[in-house]
C-alpha cells in the first residue's frame, strides 16, 4: 500500500478555497482514479509548532492507493483534466511525495 501526499505550502496573500477542494476536486480525484485509490484524507492547515504561526501547508491531502503502479497508470489518463482543474481552487504549486504505508494505524 503506497500514500500520495499532496502538499500546498503556505503563503501570505495565496489564494486556496478549501471549500471547492474538499467538495469538487477531491471526490472528481477519487472517481478518476477509481479502484487504484483505496481512500482520501483531506487537511487543512491552522498553525505551525508555536502558537500564532503559520502553517507549513495549507493544505494537504493523502491519497492511499494501491501500489505506485496502480496509481500512476489511473492518474496518467486523467493528468490533463486533474491539472487543469487546479487553476479553480489555488494559485499554489502543489508538492507530491509518493510514501510507502509502513504502520496504517497504532493501538494503545
């Protein structure tokens, strides 16, 4: 099981609507992908570290997907249309990384 994270650093004055991420990008994502990715979390960033400073990112998804293989076959057929809809929500160059699941979730 593989993670795509993408990551928006934040900027004073970038333009980000969390709203349209979260209900139109994120879900038109997932349906491209189809059963490549297993699930999605989405984040929003509210503070670095110290209280009152900014957030690394501001925002921030997780794809959980199959295997790389997978995801780079079904995210291939769709680059265009996934690229092209960036413009819609951010004027941020987004970051990936692709990450191995090595521990999904612990238990106390």
């Amino acid at each position: 099981m593989i993670k795509v994270s993408v990551m928006y650093p934040y900027a004073a004055g970038a333009r980000f609507d969390h709203a349209y991420y979260r209900e139109r990008h994120m879900p038109m994502v997932k349906r491209l992908l189809g059963a490549a990715c297993l699930y999605y979390m989405v984040d929003k960033g509210i503070s670095g570290r110290g209280a009152g400073t900014d957030p690394a990112y501001i925002a921030k998804c997780d794809f959980v997907c199959t295997s790389v293989d997978a995801y780079r076959a079904a995210s291939a057929q769709h680059q265009e249309e996934i690229r092209g809809d960036i413009a819609n929500y951010t004027d941020i160059q987004p970051m990936v990384q692709i990450s191995e699941v090595v521990v999904e979730r612990s238990e106390a």
